[in-house]
C-alpha cells in the first residue's frame, strides 16, 4: 500500500512540475516550442494538403480544392470581394484570430495563429476570398490544430463562426 502512495504523489509531483514549468515558461511559448516554428505561412489553396488527421477543417467554394476534400461548399456573398475581405478580417480580430497576423491584401488571403481557450494549443488559420470586383465573393477557410492528432471539433466550430458572423453582414449570393 506504501507503494502505491509513493507512486500517485510522484505523478502529482511530477504533473505539479510541469504545470510549473507551464507556468512560469509561459503556455503560448511552450505549445510554440513543441509545434515547430510558430509561424507555418499561409494555407496554399491552389495545391490544397491535409492533416490526414481529425484535427482540420477546410471550406472552399464548389468545384475548388475537390482533390483535399472539404467539409463544405463555401458560401458566395452579395459583396464586393475587398468589402468581404475588410469584414473577414475585422471578424477575426473580433473572434480572437488575430495573434501574428500575415495579410497579403493583393491576394485578399490572411494567416492567422488562434489559441483554444483553455489549453491554449496554436492552430493555423488561413482565410481568403476570391471573386470579381462587383461580387459575388467566395469564402475559403482553413483552420488546422498544430498539435495533437483531434481538436474535438475546434477547428469545425471556429470556421463555422466565422462563417456565421459573415452571415450576418452580408447576404448570400444566388447559387
């Protein structure tokens, strides 16, 4: 019985250590740490590539990035392409997409580090919107954990917010 008392209060320290560690090293720069660079660029919709794992979510309009096989269709908006960017991007800092932002507005195309609440894991997110100068205006959106192998449908939800907020500026386009 002595035994197994040693060794729960060696796995509590050991877990307090880390925590400690978490703490005082700072969760963003450690998840960094772990995730390779903390700035993987952009999401190349033109030779879209995936996860393979359940920790990503792509949108991308019909007919377009078929061979990466998106979640969904994207949604076509009434707007210009520059007044969807505008509110894409205003968006995201709203929804806390905002940590090292990279926008290149030629290519109407943002990249972005989100951290879930929580445990604060860095997940890319590229977002760009394509269409002519007087609409309709298509979304893509790629979202993808750079830790781990699920995110329990973190990546899913946030596109779907952003989505929704965009909603809720802009009319949908006619198929």
């Amino acid at each position: 019985m002595k035994s197994v008392a040693v060794y729960i209060a060696s796995v509590a320290g050991v877990l307090l250590a880390a925590y400690a560690g978490l703490a005082l090293y700072g969760r963003d720069q450690a998840w960094d740490a772990l995730a390779d660079t903390p700035d993987p660029g952009a999401y190349d919709f033109v030779a879209p590539v995936r996860s393979g794992k359940p920790n990503d979510y792509l949108v991308c309009p019909a007919d377009e990035c078929t061979a990466a096989l998106p979640e969904a269709v994207a949604p076509s908006y009434a707007g210009s392409p520059e007044a969807v960017f505008a509110a894409l991007q205003e968006v995201m800092v709203a929804e806390g997409i905002a940590e090292a932002p990279s926008t290149d507005a030629p290519a109407r195309k943002v990249s972005a580090i989100a951290r879930t609440p929580l445990m604060r894991f860095p997940d890319r997110v590229t977002a760009m919107v394509s269409g002519d100068a007087d609409g309709p205006s298509s979304v893509w959106i790629y979202s993808a954990s750079r830790i781990g192998h699920s995110d329990l449908g973190t990546n899913r939800r946030r596109v779907q917010s952003l989505i929704g907020e965009l909603d809720a500026r802009f009319s949908r386009a006619a198929p």
